[in-house]
C-alpha cells in the first residue's frame, strides 16, 4: 500500500520500502521479486514510466521535465534514459510520434 500511494515521490527508494518492511535487504528483494516478477527498483521505475506515458498520452503538460518530475525524477536526463530503455524512443521522439495524431474528442 505505501509503495503505490508514494510512487510519484522522488524521495521513494528501496532501502527505504526495506526499513518499512522491517526485514532483511536480501529476503525483502526475495519476496516482493517472487511476489511481483521483478526486483523493487524494476517495478518503481516501470509503474512511473507508466505513469509518465499516460501523462504525455494525455498532452496535459508544459515540458519533458514537468512530467518527469511529477512522477518522481528530479533528472530529466535520467528520466529519458529510462524512458527511451522501457519504450525503445526517448520522450521527445515520442512526443513527436504524438503530434501526429490527432486528439480524439
């Protein structure tokens, strides 16, 4: 519950899911890697590229870094690497994929 109501903050990490959990680094990876197929660190940053597409589906944004920011990436740069290994185009090709199609009403 806490890992999907703080997603979005910068300030989420896993040592610190680790500490809320009260288990041991090694056997918190074992569970939640068992329980969700893939490690801690791989699903916070796939439930925030998500989160992120959505947002730039949406068109409801000023910049790449506002959208990187609000799901919890102060670095833009970091963001898109991230962006561009998940979907295969960073953001701003993606943007670009977008303004070519128009916005359903």
């Amino acid at each position: 519950d806490y890992l999907e109501s703080h997603i979005c903050e910068s300030s989420l990490s896993v040592g610190k899911l680790i500490d809320i959990s009260g288990l041991s680094g090694t056997y918190f990876r074992k569970i939640f890697s068992g329980a969700c197929g893939m490690s801690p660190q791989k699903y916070i940053e796939s439930k925030r590229l998500t989160q992120a597409k959505a947002i730039f589906d949406s068109r409801d944004f000023s910049s790449v870094r506002e959208v990187a920011e609000s799901v919890g990436y102060a670095d833009p740069l970091y963001f898109g690497k991230l962006f561009r290994k998940q979907y295969g185009v960073p953001p701003s090709e993606y943007l670009r994929s977008l303004s070519l199609t128009p916005l359903s009403k």
